[in-house]
C-alpha cells in the first residue's frame, strides 16, 4: 500500500459524519476532492454539504455522474456501507483502483505535520472526549487540529462543519475508531482507552485490537482500568518505555493496578 494520498480523490457517501471529515482532511492537505451522496440536496445535511463546498470540493448526486467527465479522480474512496451495487462503483468501471475509509485514514494522518498525535478510542464516548480534549487544548491557546464524529460547536465557521480543522499547534486529536479497525493502520504519539465493551466484537478480541493499538503508541497511554486489565490477560504487557496513566470512574475498585495507581474520576 503506498505511503501517501493520490493527487484525487472522489469520496462514496461523502456526507457520512466520517467520510466528510476525512475528505476534508484530505483537501486540506493539498488534495482534489470530490464525492457523492444521495442525500446532496438534502436539508438536513446541508450544513455539512455547504462547509464541503466552501472548501472547495465538488459535490455530485449518488448516480455515477461523476464518472461521465473526462477527467477522472485517481482513487475512489469507500466505506464498508456501500454496497456493491452503488451507482458510482459501476460508473467507475473495475479500472479505478479503490481505498477503503479506513486505509484513507491512515494515509492522511501519516501526511499531517503535527508534532504529537493524540488519538481517542474506546467502546463508547469517543466523539464527547475527543471534542472535548481538542476544546481543552484550544482554550490553553494550542489552536490543535481535530477529527471527530461530531460537530464541535467551536470548531464551526462558515467554511467549516465543527468534524475538522486542521489546526496551526503541535498537537492533533483524532476519534480512534475500533468498529473497522481502522485504529491498527496508523500509530499515535498518545492513546487514550475510555472504556471496553463488546458492541462490535467479544472482549477478548477488542482487548486484543486496543493492546496491539497501545504498542505502537510511541509516549503516553491513558487508559480505564478494567479495559487495562482486559489488555494484559488478552494481549499481554505494554513496553516499558510508554508511560502509563490509569484511571476509573468507579467509587469502589483497586487503588493500584500493575504497580501503578488509579486515578479515581468521579
């Protein structure tokens, strides 16, 4: 897989909280974008749809319309909820070569300039910790990049929906998402396990996808303790040279976990 974006891009669905974020991480970082969706023209969406044109990028209906032009993107840009049927799939022929959301990612974290990256994950509370790091941190005057599943109200503008900015400090948050996977394609400088759950996979095997996340977390680990000790029975110790925060939100629980303390958050 190459390391970096093709110079074009056209996004399937590109409306999707997820897929408009990325796409307008990919323009941001110098990339042609398009995408298609069939709710373009729909009311509901269409603050999310503005803030992409105001960006700049060319927004078409789901119909394959796209590909009827003579210049064509040079990569299609999908996620695992399009069907194989879509309309723009077989505008595209099998000659356009494609890239699933989660590869994508990888691809434009791994062009960002920031110094430290800071990606959240965990079963549930993503969206609310990542908005609210990236909230913290511009409050200290960081002015950090972010890409979450929400639309932060601070991070709205005119030309922007609240689910990206690129940022101007060192520092980028970014929602880790563990549903696809997608979190083992790219390291981070810190990574942050909110919780463990089993809504999309069996504990042992999430335990397993956060630990291999963790290893390749190159400073700082902050994660919940029980889904810490799920880690260690299921896919064994973080090196040693990563530093360890642990915290609960329980009343009642350990006061230290594999020689480290908890930090009580009630």
């Amino acid at each position: 897989m190459q390391e970096h974006f093709p110079e074009s891009l056209h996004f399937v669905g590109i409306g999707g909280i997820g897929m408009s974020g990325l796409a307008q991480m990919a323009r941001s970082l110098g990339h042609e974008v398009s995408g298609s969706d069939r709710a373009v023209d729909s009311p509901e969406n269409a603050e999310i749809f503005e803030a992409l044109r105001a960006q700049g990028i060319r927004l078409y209906p789901q119909d394959g319309s796209r590909f009827k032009e003579s210049a064509l993107p040079d990569v299609l840009v999908y996620s695992t909820a399009i069907e194989s049927g879509n309309p723009d799939f077989q505008g595209a022929g099998s000659g356009l070569p494609r890239l699933h959301r989660s590869e994508a990612m990888a691809k434009a974290i791994r062009e960002l300039d920031s110094k430290h990256t800071i990606a959240v994950t965990g079963t549930c509370g993503k969206t609310s910790v990542s908005a609210w790091l990236a909230e913290a941190l511009d409050f200290l005057g960081e002015e950090p990049g972010v890409l979450t599943g929400g639309l932060v109200n601070a991070f709205r503008s005119k030309g922007s929906a609240g689910n990206y900015r690129r940022g101007k400090g060192q520092y980028f948050v970014l929602e880790a998402d563990e549903s696809d996977k997608s979190l083992l394609n790219y390291s981070s400088d810190s990574g942050i396990v909110l919780n463990i759950g089993t809504d999309h996979y069996p504990r042992e095997e999430l335990a397993q996808v956060f630990g291999k996340f963790l290893q390749s977390t190159a400073r700082l680990a902050v994660v919940e303790e029980e889904a810490y000790q799920s880690i260690l029975s299921h896919s064994g110790p973080l090196p040693e040279t990563l530093t360890k925060v642990l915290f609960s939100t329980k009343a009642e629980g350990p006061d230290t976990l594999d020689g480290l303390k908890v930090f009580r958050l009630e």
